[in-house]
C-alpha cells in the first residue's frame, strides 16, 4: 500500500503540487544511486507540531552531501531548510505530526559515472506516517535474523553519510527477512562484528547494562541513536560503545532497535534465539523516549523545534 500522498513538495525553491514533484528518467541518481537524504519526525506536543532534532539531521545531511561532490554545492543552508521545512509542515497541514524526507540528487543534464559536471537539486517531502515495523511492534517487539549480507566496507562507500546507493545494502538484507518470515534484519561488519539493522542502529541490555557497536564497526551514526544513549545515562544505565560478535545477541537479557522510523522498537527474538516480551530496560528508556519526543519531557524540550501552523 502506497504511503498516504500529501498536497505539497518543495523542490529547489519552489513549492509544487504532489503529484507534479518530478524529475526526468535520465537523471544519473535513478541509475547510480548518487544522492544523500535524511529521514526526520515531526510530532503532535501540546504545543502544537514539533520536529524532534531537525537541525542535526540538516546538519547531518549537509555532512553527508560533502562525502558526495558535487552535491555540497547546494544554494541552502541549515537555516535556509529549517524555514522550508516549516512552511512545508504548514502547507501540508500535519497537526498531527509527519515524516520529513529532505534528499540531494543530481540534476538532469548528465549521465555517467563522472557527477562533477551534473548540477545538484534537492528536495523536501512530508507525509503521516505511523511506526515503521508497526504500532504492535512498539509493545510486543520484532523478531530480526542475522543477514548473510555484510553491512557496507569502510573503505567501500563511506558509512557515515546517508547516501541513496548505499542503502542496496540495506534492501537487500531486508528482503532476505522479510522472505525468511523475519520482520528485520541485522548486518555484520566485514570484521564479523555486529554493525546495525537494515535502518536501525541496536542496542543490547546484559546485567542491567546497555552497549552498543561502536562507529568504528560500520553503523551510522543514528540521530535517534545518540538521544536515546543520553536518555539511558540520565536514567542512571551504563552505556557502553563496545564491539559485539553474534553470541553477544544471542545471550542478551534483552535489545532494540532505534531510528526514526523504528523510534525505539524491542527485540523479542533473534535467528530463533527467544529474548521474551519487551524488558524493563527497554521500557523504561522507551517511554521516556516516546514522552520526549512529545514534549512531555521538560529535560529534553531543546531537542524539538516547535512549528507555528499559523
């Protein structure tokens, strides 16, 4: 089922109708995956819609564009896409809250495998969007399979950045769950080490203590990610960055996922190793993650940016 179509997307100053946000079949990003994105929430507070850490992800995707030139030579700023998104949520009417996809590609005007003499065009879209491994799966947790696919190389396309092509990766592991009647799945390193989800960074609780791979064993460095670590550590857990091999899984007293479409989603079996029902470290970090993003956590109100709908 397709994703609910909203009335607007703004595409390189302009706003347009949906279904007029188009770009031709020849643009090289279609046939080589050259492009960067972000994937942000907006949620319904009682102030009105908020977008939970939208500077760091247009942080994060101006980083991720300098991976990728030339599409660093985009004419907008962080500020610049903070007012877009605005307007968009505005125009989109989301009260509710919404998705936000903002994404850099390659222009028509080129194809090959040179990019430098393509012009860089950028775009942000908004829809409602609900949990992305189900609103069940927030409770009653996913079970996840190790893939036979190998998280991307260091060396092989850059793991920090958030680039179109490299998320093949990615599609791949996941079909492979998805045909094995997995809802997710989990990538090694090339060293063996335990990486991430198809689009989650993982977490693993052992003796009321949370670790989880460090960037250096390929996972990106999730938004999401690093908000919930913060939230763990004022709760009073120790959470350490520390390599994990697949025993470290199987033996764990409990895990999830995190991300913004997965926000914090439990484990409740890996590659038939049963971890049970949703645990009490898992619980509690997520309710108080799901609070704050919705602003009913005073400690942690600097990570919304609120939106005027007027």
């Amino acid at each position: 089922m397709p994703f609910p179509a909203a009335e607007t997307i703004w595409m390189d100053g302009a706003f347009v109708p949906w279904d007029e946000a188009r770009v031709h079949v020849l643009t090289p990003t279609l046939h080589y995956g050259y492009g960067v994105f972000e994937g942000i929430r907006a949620y319904e507070t009682p102030e009105g819609p908020a977008v939970f850490q939208l500077r760091p992800h247009l942080e994060r995707l101006h980083r991720s564009a300098r991976l990728y030139p030339p599409l660093d030579t985009i004419p907008y700023d962080v500020d610049a896409l903070v007012e877009v998104v605005e307007e968009l949520i505005r125009r989109n009417g989301h009260t509710g809250g919404c998705y936000v996809r903002p994404t850099i590609f390659l222009g028509y005007g080129e194809i090959g495998l040179n990019p430098l003499p393509s012009t860089p065009s950028i775009a942000v879209a908004t829809w409602e969007w609900g949990s992305y491994l189900g609103e069940e799966s927030l409770e009653q947790g996913v079970r996840v399979m190790l893939s036979s696919y190998r998280r991307i190389g260091k060396n092989t396309i850059p793991p920090a950045g958030k680039a179109n092509g490299q998320y093949l990766n990615s599609s791949l592991a996941k079909v492979e769950a998805l045909r094995a009647g997995y809802d997710e799945a989990i990538m090694l390193s090339e060293d063996g080490f335990v990486a991430e989800g198809t689009g989650e960074n993982l977490f693993v609780v052992r003796d009321g203590t949370i670790y989880t791979p460090p960037l250096h064993d390929g996972p990106l460095a999730g938004i999401t990610r690093a908000s919930v670590m913060q939230i763990a550590r004022d709760l009073g857990f120790a959470v350490v960055e520390q390599s994990l091999v697949r025993t470290d899984l199987f033996l764990a007293d409990e895990m999830f996922l995190t991300g913004t479409a997965a926000e914090l989603t439990p484990v409740k079996e890996i590659a038939g190793y049963e971890l049970g029902p949703r645990g009490p470290v898992t619980e509690q970090v997520q309710r108080t993650f799901l609070s704050a993003v919705r602003g009913q956590e005073p400690d942690y109100l600097d990570w919304l940016h609120p939106v005027s709908m007027s």
